[in-house]
C-alpha cells in the first residue's frame, strides 16, 4: 500500500496513524488533507467518541516534509492550518500516542490534542531555530501552556531536546509506558473518555478550551448555556436512571 495516513475503528475510538515510516512520518500536502478528512470524520459520526493519533515505524511525526517546503509547499489545510489540525482542532477528544519522537510541526500536533500518551524513550523537539525557521503552527504559543515558562523558552530558543520522562514530570505528558505500548494505552485512555456521556465530554473540552480567553467576570454567564443545553439532555437524565439502578448507561448523545 502507499504510505501517507490510514484509519480504523476501534469501537467508538477512531485510530488514525501517519504512515510514512520511510520518511519518519513527515507531513505533506495530501497527508495533512487525509488527516483534516479524519479530523471532519471523527466530529461528524456521533458513533465516534474519542480519537487516537499515532505514527507507524516506531516514530511519531518529524513535522513538515521539508521536501515539500523546499518546492513551495505548505503541508496545510486552509481553515485548519498546518497538517489539517494545528489551527482547529477536532470538538471530539483525541489522544496523542508518541513513540520514537515528535519534531517541529510534529510536536505541535502533540499540542494540537487533549491528552498524551508516551513510550517512556520518545524525544519532543522544536529545532526550528537551528534551521533559520520558526514553529509557527502553534509550538510558540501552545509550548508556554503546557510547560513552565522557562522550560518552554529553553527548548524554543535553543531547539534542544525534551525527554518524555522530563516531559511527564512537567504535566505535558498524561501517562508514560514502555516502547511499542504508546497506541495501546492510548487507546485504553480514549476507551475512558468513550464511555462517558458524549454531550458532556464536548461541552467540557469546549468550556476548558475556551474559558482562559473569557473575561472572568462573564466566565459562569458564558458556560451558563453549555451547562443548562447538557443539564437538560436525555443522556443527563439517563446517567442518573442508570446510578440509581447500578448499571451501566446507555447514552443517545441527545
């Protein structure tokens, strides 16, 4: 088969995986397009609710094909920017499983998704500067929310290196595991996230994502219509059916 990227589902999970393993999962233009297809995919089915992004080889992503840059490209996706993610992430969560290493743009996927999944020897780096370039799809901004400020700014400056070990005691990482276990305990971890009421799982992304822009006097007035559209839903009544009768719900996504 060509590489590029590939799908599957895994119940309610969609498994997505860069594969390119000859060029150490770079992105280019068709790659980046397939991936915004999966991002559109994993919001639009209601069946799906978690996604897992992974690279096959024993590597995560080396970021742009700097093949591509070289003959004018942008490996983009217009309206979600670089590799169809960094610019608009999907509403449904999505796990990262990083093994190997994740560079450049390939780290700023990583920062693109909700929770992080990492083989115990994966290496995160951002050697733009060493390049003459700049991570503009997200590393300068993302890097100094996910890590303190002075760990970000020596790995911006400096295009260093960042340990999946150092990168966990930081809180970038959510769970450390052995190599060639990332996908699998990536997947375990959305399976998690499936199994809760799919409305609520969203409104919270959504609050979470966007309450730190919110003046914090209108934070309550602005996720009040989020909180009363989930209140009132099937799936909030059923959770409370399935409490009282100790079983397991079963959600409408209504």
């Amino acid at each position: 088969m060509p590489e590029g990227l590939r799908t599957r589902r895994e119940g309610a999970v969609l498994v997505i995986t860069f594969d390119r393993p000859s060029r150490r999962n770079a992105v280019d233009q068709e790659t980046a397009e397939r991936l915004a297809a999966a991002m559109s995919e994993l919001d639009a089915d209601p069946a799906l609710r978690a996604g897992v992004l992974t690279g096959a080889g024993g590597w995560f992503s080396a970021g742009m094909d700097l093949k591509e840059l070289s003959a004018g490209g942008r490996s983009r996706v217009p309206g979600r920017g670089f590799a169809g993610i960094t610019e608009q992430p999907p509403a449904t969560p999505l796990v990262a499983a990083v093994e190997g290493g994740a560079w450049g743009g390939g780290w700023e996927i990583v920062m693109a998704c909700d929770l992080v999944v990492a083989a115990d020897d994966a290496r995160f780096a951002l050697p733009e500067a060493r390049r003459g370039l700049l991570p503009g799809a997200g590393g300068l901004f993302r890097l100094t929310e996910r890590l303190p400020r002075a760990v970000a700014m020596e790995v911006l400056l400096t295009g260093g290196t960042l340990t999946a070990e150092r990168a966990e005691r930081f809180g970038m990482v959510n769970r450390l595991c052995p190599p060639g276990e990332a996908e699998s305990t990536a997947l375990a971890l959305a399976e998690e996230i499936a199994r809760c009421a799919p409305l609520a799982v969203r409104a919270s992304k959504r609050i979470a994502t966007e309450a730190p822009g919110w003046p914090a006097d209108e934070r309550f007035a602005r996720q009040e219509p989020l909180v009363a559209e989930v209140k009132g839903s099937d799936d909030a009544k059923e959770g409370v059916r399935a409490f009282l009768e100790r079983r397991e719900p079963r959600w409408s996504g209504r």
